[in-house]
C-alpha cells in the first residue's frame, strides 16, 4: 500500500454571502440545507459524520444536531451527486472534499476542525497475485503509473488541484 495523496472535508458554500462563518452557525441555522455524503456508502460521508460528532462533543450546544436526513441535511449517495447539487443550486452549503470545493471555486469554505480531525489519505494497493492476471507488459504499466503517482510531477499536480501531499511516512 502507498499512500499517495491526502484530501480534507469542508464545509463549501456556493455564494461569498452565505450568513454563516463558523461549522456550529452553519449546523443551528434553520431554512438552508446542508448536503452531506451517505456514511453508509461513501468514506466522505464517514468521515464528515465523525467530524460532525467531534464538533459535539466540543460544542454542547450542537449534542442535539439530527445528522438523519431532514429538511435540514440533505444526505446524498457520493461527493460527486453533492458537487452536483451545488453547481445547479440545489444546495448552497455541503460538505465535500477541499479540492472539489477549489475546482469548482465556490467562494466560501469554512474548515470546521484541526486538519489532523477532517483529513482522508487515499492509497494504491496492487494485489499479490496481480501478475498472475495480467501481461508483462500490463505489469510494467501498472509499476510506472504507480512510480508516476508518486513523482513530484504527479504531486505538484495534485496539490493545485486542491488535494493535500502525503503524510511523511513516520
């Protein structure tokens, strides 16, 4: 396994003048929905639900907060149906991955926890009997793509599209 890029949950909104500043404004506010991935299908979901209940257990006030679906939070399947239904205004607030959230420049997004609380690391893992199911030639594709991932190329790349490098190795 090779980690090769990290990615963060934040909490994006579509307009400069959306009427929060702060993840609990945004939370208690009635009338705008917020948007956030199911936890049962989709790691961005886990992960924003586990950020949602760190902010909990810091803000007492938020211990009431319903994460079912509602009026109020709007659960999609994935990020990619979440970053849909905010470029066609379904949604003015969401919670998705920072670079979604710089690709599509929406112009507020609000880090809800410390980096260390919010963060994803995405990897690639080759299976140990790969070379069994595949060509030589397959096998040399699968190592240069892999070592490409990992150039400072590939991660210069990366990061101007929004993604966080890997953690160093500890």
């Amino acid at each position: 396994h090779i980690a090769w890029i990290r990615d963060e949950v934040v909490l994006a909104q579509a307009s400069a003048g959306a009427s929060c500043d702060s993840l609990p404004d945004c939370l208690r506010q009635s009338g705008t929905p917020i948007g956030r991935a199911d936890p049962a299908v989709a790691p961005l979901g886990r992960q924003t639900e586990a950020m949602i209940q760190a902010w909990q257990e810091l803000e007492p006030r938020l211990a009431t907060l319903s994460l079912q679906p509602s009026s109020s939070m709007l659960v999609a399947s994935n990020a990619a149906v979440l970053a849909t239904w905010m470029k066609t205004r379904h949604l003015e607030q969401a919670f998705l991955y920072r670079s979604q959230a710089q690709q599509n420049s929406w112009e507020k997004v609000i880090f809800p926890l410390p980096l260390s609380q919010r963060t994803l690391s995405f990897g690639i893992a080759v299976a140990a009997n790969l070379a069994k199911k595949r060509s030589p030639a397959q096998l040399l594709d699968i190592q240069a793509f892999s070592e490409w991932l990992q150039s400072v190329d590939a991660q210069t790349l990366l990061v101007n599209m929004g993604y966080l490098a890997p953690a160093l190795p500890e």
